[in-house]
C-alpha cells in the first residue's frame, strides 16, 4: 500500500472515530482542528476551534488550552470550558455547564440545567426552568432564568440576575442565593 493511501485510510478511520458509528449519514457530531472524540464525547485542545453538533443526542464537549468551542445539542450538553478557553453554543433539557480558569462562556440550556462559572470565569447563560447556577471565585456572571431557578453568588464573583421574558431582577435572599419564580 502507496503512503497516500495509508494516509487516506487513516484519514477515513479518523473522522469514523470522531462521534461517527460509521453507518450515519448525518453530520459527525465533532469538527475542526484539534478535535478528537469517542462516541458523542469530544475534547478540543491548544487553540483550536472546535464544533460539537449532536442534534437530539446527549452529548459532550471538553474545551481546554485557550480554545475556542462551539456545542449544540437538542438533548443535554455537558459542557466543560477550561484554560482561558471560549465556549458558546446550546444545550436541552439537563446540559451541565462548567467554565472555570478564565474562560469565557455564552450558553443557552433548557429546563433543570446546572452551571458553575468559578476561577474568575466570565460567564453569559440564558437557562431554563428549574436551573441551577453557582458563581464564585471572582467571576463575573450575566445570567437569564426563563422561569424558576437558584442562583448562588458567592466568593466575590459579580452576578447579574435577571427572570422572565420582561428580565425582573432576581430576588435576593437572606442566605446570599438569588431566586427566581420561587420563594427564598
């Protein structure tokens, strides 16, 4: 076998490993350079652009050394944005949402979504009823609950809380959460 087409094998088996089953003729779930997958699961690294595209799939997307990611899923999305990295994209019901290490993330994810912006993150997430968000260690968050969710503020991070389609500012209880449509 020609070095071409070694290289042309291998080419094929790469981009099978990359979210593919092999049999789909849908879109590979991961794309761009740098990317590397195993199932639905897809890690970006060292300054590469990264985009994850999973349609009604559950799937997830690791965004580490200064890279620059991009998930979509209709199902949950478990994203997890590391190294001073950036991460947009959108996620359906149940995404987890981590940026930390002064990334930079802006999200949209549906109802029961859990974040956690830490590290001195900069943090933009627009989520669904019954969501979940803490935000600490001297990060900055602007956050959009749709309906009802809890928001910790904590450790010197600045929050931004805002609820509804009329963007009501989040009510803040005794204990240091902010809600909204619910009670402290």
């Amino acid at each position: 076998m020609t070095t071409r087409t070694w290289l042309v094998a291998l080419a094929m088996l790469t981009a099978i490993g990359c979210g593919s089953e092999g049999g789909e003729t849908e879109g590979l779930p991961c794309t761009g350079e740098g990317c590397s997958c195993s199932g639905a699961d897809c890690e970006c690294m060292a300054g590469t652009d990264c985009k994850t595209e999973c349609g009604a799939t559950a799937c997830s997307l690791d965004c580490r050394a200064n890279s620059k990611c991009q998930g979509s899923s209709e199902g949950a999305l478990t994203l997890t944005c590391l190294d001073t990295s950036e991460c947009k994209g959108s996620g359906g019901d149940g995404s987890v949402i981590s940026c930390t290490q002064a990334s930079s993330c802006d999200l949209k994810a549906g109802a029961g979504a859990t974040a956690t912006c830490g590290d001195e993150a900069a943090c933009k997430l627009n989520l669904g009823a019954g969501a979940s968000i803490r935000c600490a260690q001297g990060s900055t968050c602007d956050l959009k609950c749709d309906a009802d969710c809890v928001v910790e503020c904590i450790e010197a991070a600045q929050c931004t809380v805002s609820c509804g389609a009329d963007a009501t500012p989040g009510v803040a209880c005794p204990d240091g959460r902010v809600v909204c449509g619910r009670e402290c």
